[in-house]
C-alpha cells in the first residue's frame, strides 16, 4: 500500500503543472495554505472518526480522495481545480494520518506481535521513499511521452491500488458501542493526553523528531551551497533518500539507545553541512536515516502506551504538533535565509536532535 500511495509521478512535476498553466509564485502558495490548512483543521476530528469508525474503510477513502483531486489536475486544469484538488488531498492526508498507525499496531498487538510494529512502519516507509525515487525517475520519460496527462493518469492508477490494497488489510476490533459514538471518543482521547505526564511527553517527542524534518524541503538549496551545479543536486538527493530508506529497513533494532542513536543523528547533520561540499552529503544522508529511525522509535514509544478506543485520536494530535513544527521550522528558515547562508541554517535546525537525544538518553520511562 505504501509504494503505491508513493507512487505518484505528479509529484516531482505538478509545480510545474502549475506554473505552465499560467498561475504565479504567489498563487501556487496559496495553494499550498489550502492544503495545510485543510489537513490542520481535520487532523484531530479525523483521527476521532478513525477510533469511532472502520478505520479500513478510511484508509480505503484516503487515495481515492487524492485520485479524485489529481483527476481535476489532470482533466480540468485551473486555479479552482488546483484548489480543489489540494482540499481532497488534505482531507485525504487528514484522515489517513493516525489511521494506518492505530491499525497496525492493534493488529499486530491481537497476533502477539506489538514489537513489531517499528520494523513494520519502518520498512512501509523505506518502501514508500523507494516508489517516490522510482517515480522520480520514470516521470520524466513518461512526459515526454504523453505529458501532464500522462502523469496524472498513472498517478491516479497507482493510488486506486492502493485503496484496493487497503481493502484487504485486517481490521477485527469490535466496533465501538453506542455510548462511544464520535463525541465520547473525541472526548476520551483528550483525557488520556490531560492525564498523563509521559503521554504528553512522548506526544511532544513525535511532533519534535518529526515536524523539525520538515527542513529536508530545503535540501536541494544546501546542495546548491556546495558549489555543484545543478545537474548534480537531484544525484545527492537520491543519496539522502536513500539515507531515508535505509533508516525505514533498521527501524526497530537497537531501540534502547535511541537517545545517543538520535544525539548522533544530529552530530551528523551538522557535520555534514559544515563540510559544504558534496561529500559532506554522504553525512547528511546519514543523518536523515537516523532521523527516520528515530521517528519510527518515537512513534513505536507512543502507540505502546496507548489504549485502543483512543489510539487515533490521540496519534492524530501529534499529527498536529507535527504540523506546527513544520511550520515554525518552515518560517525559521524563511527569515533566516536573508541573514544566514543554507549550511549554517541546517546546522542549527540539527542542534534540537542532539538536544532531544541527549534528554532522552538522561531519562528513562
């Protein structure tokens, strides 16, 4: 499900979609709020419904809803048809986030198996970033055979087998009783946060790691600072995904050293762009694998203490820290970049992963 959900060879190419069709750099931005503010505004209510509903049949929506947007791209291109493609794909990010992880750890939990839910995300999730470097290769063949089309068409076969996919997954909790309706559940979730200290830690944990990964958008711009031109940039960001994958495969391995694992991820990246040369990526990609594993370790430590009539409620609101971090990580580098040159940035948004590494390995829960 995951590489089909990646697959997507609008991706690297639907800014230019964009642009071609006459919208400026301001529009395609507020396009982009569009999206965000979509998936803020129904992080959590979707995460209730997915405690309160089938949480398959979301997951079954979520690429449907993204197909259905990218067919308005493909067919009807416009700025409405933009717009409302980016709606689609918000609700449908919205309400797969926190969905496929309360449904995989429970399932793995009825098999005896709940340990291994790290190596199971992490491996969906070197899978995922592997169909998004395929894509990224075949996509430019594919528009010079047929064009935007082209791509749209094959990005919105790729995600309807992903809902055919996500229809077979397991799903045998018992449906929730009348008294847990929508409201309960909601309700319930914000009391398991209110009432427990290291819950409220491990959901701070997860928006950190994760929302500050957010400045790997900017990475083409750190290669850039290397001095390469620009035909070498899109080789080193096949290394740091590659980095990425290779953190998603060791996910779950060596858990009890995710404070030093995530202290040295952080050495790395700094390392890595105070080089400010090509080979300093060779650190860089090992620093966003770490990254990925420490994600899918905070993530792992937040679905264990976690009872099931809340679990997506509760993974839904650090989805929304996350998206908070991302956006302050989004808006630091934006007003950084016109005092500070892009390695030095990136070296400073590394200092909270050695910070958070170093607080994790003082403490134990």
């Amino acid at each position: 499900m995951a590489f089909f959900e990646e697959f997507v060879l609008l991706y690297p190419v639907y800014a230019l979609l964009f642009a071609d069709h006459g919208l400026s750099p301001g529009q395609i931005s507020t396009l982009f709020v569009i999206w965000s503010l979509t998936s803020f505004l129904l992080e959590i209510p979707s995460g209730a419904w997915a405690d309160a509903f089938s949480r398959r049949r979301l997951l079954v929506s979520s690429p449907l809803l993204t197909a259905t947007g990218f067919g308005l791209w493909t067919f009807l291109p416009g700025y409405w048809s933009f717009a409302a493609g980016f709606v689609l794909w918000g609700v449908a990010t919205a309400i797969g986030s926190g969905t496929a992880e309360a449904l995989v750890y429970e399932e793995l939990a009825r098999l005896d198996a709940a340990d291994a839910y790290p190596r199971v995300t992490g491996r969906a999730e070197a899978v995922g970033t592997t169909a998004m470097m395929i894509a990224s290769g075949v996509a430019a063949p594919a528009m010079a055979w047929g064009g935007y089309q082209a791509a749209g068409v094959a990005s919105m076969a790729s995600l309807v087998a992903a809902a055919l996919v996500a229809r077979t997954l397991p799903e045998t909790r018992e449906e929730p009783g009348d008294d847990d309706g929508y409201l309960g559940v909601l309700k319930a979730g914000f009391r398991e946060v209110r009432g427990s200290r290291t819950l409220g830690r491990r959901l701070l944990l997860v928006s950190a790691v994760t929302g500050l990964s957010a400045f790997d958008e900017y990475l083409p711009l750190l290669a850039q600072g290397t001095g390469v031109g620009d035909a070498w940039v899109p080789p080193l960001m096949v290394l740091v995904s590659a980095g990425f994958a290779a953190g998603g495969l060791l996910a779950g391995r060596g858990l009890r050293w995710a404070g030093p694992i995530t202290c040295a991820g952080g050495l790395l990246l700094i390392a890595g762009a105070a080089v400010r040369s090509p080979w300093g990526f060779v650190f860089v990609a090992a620093a966003f694998g770490v990254i990925q594993w420490a994600i899918t370790a905070a993530d792992a430590r937040l679905q264990h203490g976690l009872p099931d009539r809340s679990r997506a409620t509760v993974t839904s609101m650090a989805g929304l820290g996350t998206e908070v971090m991302a956006v302050l990580t989004f808006a630091f580098y934006g007003l950084g970049s016109e005092l500070a040159p892009s390695w030095l940035l990136f070296a400073v948004l590394a200092v909270p992963y050695t910070l958070i590494g170093a607080f994790q390995g003082r403490r134990a829960e």
